[in-house]
C-alpha cells in the first residue's frame, strides 16, 4: 500500500482554506486575545499562509519551498496546535480551547504523511503519455507478427 497517495494539488487547495481559517478561528471561537491558544492558532495559521504560497507545488505563487521541507512544516505546525492547549492547560477551559486545534493539528500532520513529496511535471506526464503510446504501438506490432506468422501457418 502507498502511503502517500494524497496529490500535491489537494493539499494545496487545503493549504490555502485552513492558513487563513486558523487565522480567523480563535475570533471566531472568542477565545481570549492573549490566550496561548489563540496565539498559537493565529502564528501557525499565519505562518503556514505564508509559506503555502511560495511552495513548490500547483497552487503557489512562487515555487521557493521544495514540498519535503513544506510538508515537515505543516507537521511542526500541526504538533504546536495540538500540544500548546494541552500544555498550557487550556483543556480545563473547555472544549472549545483544546478540541479544534487538536483536530486541525491530527489532520495536518496526517496530510503531512500522507502528501505526495513532488508535484506533477508537465514533462512526466508527457513522458508517461509517451510511454502509454510506445507500447500501444510495440503490442500493435506484436499482434501484426503474430498474424503474419498465422497466415503463413494457413
């Protein structure tokens, strides 16, 4: 089984959803400005916004980051958001201080395992277009030979 299976372009477009979301989301939750959770959703959500556009992959607008060290930050990140609540004691605040960054920082270390570490190029997919047609065109020929010898048997 392929472990990383996720393509480069899915992660991305999630890249580009959950930055600004993580950004937004201790307003949103009303956690406390200067509480280390809010702080820490708002850093990781900000930080991977900012690299998530100058990553190597479809979806950037500047391809600096090679994705290897893109997807080790995004599982650094992930680690910080689920471990600052639980470290700072944010858990006996209630759920809504612990529970979404331990969700967000599960899924974005699992995305970090299970993306894809190099974005599609246009010249391997003509390569595996040009693959594809050579042995169409090598089994043609084969099964030509083999009529030729059967009709030479007949």
């Amino acid at each position: 089984m392929k472990m990383r299976f996720i393509p480069t372009s899915v992660h991305g477009a999630v890249d580009h959803v959950v930055g600004p979301a993580l950004v937004l989301a201790p307003t949103l939750l009303r956690l406390g400005r200067t509480s280390p959770e809010g702080i820490t959703a708002r850093a990781v959500g900000g930080v991977e916004a900012l690299y998530s556009n100058i990553t190597d992959y479809e979806l950037s607008v500047k391809n600096v980051v090679p994705m290897k060290v893109h997807l080790a930050l995004d599982a650094v990140g992930g680690a910080t958001l689920a471990l600052v609540p639980q470290l700072t004691g944010a858990r006996q605040r209630g759920k809504k201080h612990w529970l979404p960054h331990l969700a967000i920082g599960v899924m974005e270390i699992g995305m970090a395992a299970m993306t894809k570490t190099e974005p599609p190029r246009p010249v391997d997919r003509r390569a595996k277009t040009i693959k594809k047609l050579a042995n169409t065109a090598l089994k043609a020929k084969v099964v030509q030979d083999v009529a030729k010898v059967a009709r030479a048997i007949v």
